[in-house]
C-alpha cells in the first residue's frame, strides 16, 4: 500500500507511527518512503510538525529542497509551508540555494503562481545577488528562474 495515500487518509497517531518509522528506517529508500508520507497528510497542524522538522534539526538539510517542493506543491500545505519560508527565510536560505540557486528554484517550482510572484520577488533575495523572478509560462503555469 502506497504510504502517501494512507497519510491523506491518515491521523495523528498515524503520523506519529510514520515519524518513528522514519526515525528506525534501514535504508534511504525506507527513510524516504516515510518523508513523502508526512508531506502528504493534509491537516494543518500535521503540517506544521513535518516544518518543525526543520526547526528541531530532525532531517538531513541536504532534504530540505525535497520536503519544501512537496509541501509547496501540496493543496493543503502550501500557504503554511510559505509562511513559514517567509519567517524562517534567512536560517534556510544557505540550506535551499545550492547550486547557484537551483535548489530554491526547484522548491518553488509547485508553487509559483502568477498571484505570489511579487511576493516571492521580495522575500526571496538572497545575499549573493541571486534573486527569484517568476514569470508565466506560455501554457497555463508558471515557472521560476535566477537572475
């Protein structure tokens, strides 16, 4: 059964289960299977306990990129998820801008809509003068790029 389904379906004590399991996970695809799962329960207040992930150093920062992309990507968890990036932008920044950037950019990818794009315009400078701009695409969408 396929763990992100069950999580849409799933509980607090479901996602305690989830974040124990993740916790003894043997291998990566395990611990991976188990992060996917808490990006995808819907509840507000779940979601906020997968971002304080973050904040009590429980992930690996090179998973950052990974769980900001699901959770923004996410109906349910996307304006939570963006309200925390703007209030905790400059402790991730450094985390999520790898690569000149692409990490960041990657992240916002599933959630950059023509309505927050001067709102990820501003908050999203970054001190070595990357700076996301997001314009819309010819298809309906959107896309981010650095310049």
């Amino acid at each position: 059964m396929d763990a992100s389904w069950v999580s849409q379906n799933g509980d607090k004590t479901l996602y305690d289960n989830f974040i124990e399991a993740m916790g003894l996970s043997r291998t990566q695809q395990e611990y991976y299977r188990y992060l996917s799962a808490l990006t995808s329960f819907p509840q507000p207040e779940l979601v906020r306990r997968t971002l304080a992930l973050v904040d009590d150093g429980k992930l690996r920062q090179q998973d950052y990129v990974r769980l900001f992309s699901a959770l923004l990507a996410s109906d349910s968890a996307r304006d939570i998820t963006w309200d925390y990036l703007k209030v905790h932008w400059e402790g991730v920044a450094e985390k999520v801008t790898t690569f000149g950037g692409r990490g960041a950019v990657s992240a916002l990818g599933g959630f950059l809509l023509h309505l927050h794009a001067r709102r990820c315009e501003t908050i999203f400078r970054h001190p070595s003068g990357a700076r996301c701009r997001a314009r819309t695409a010819a298809k309906p969408g959107t896309h981010a790029e650095l310049y």
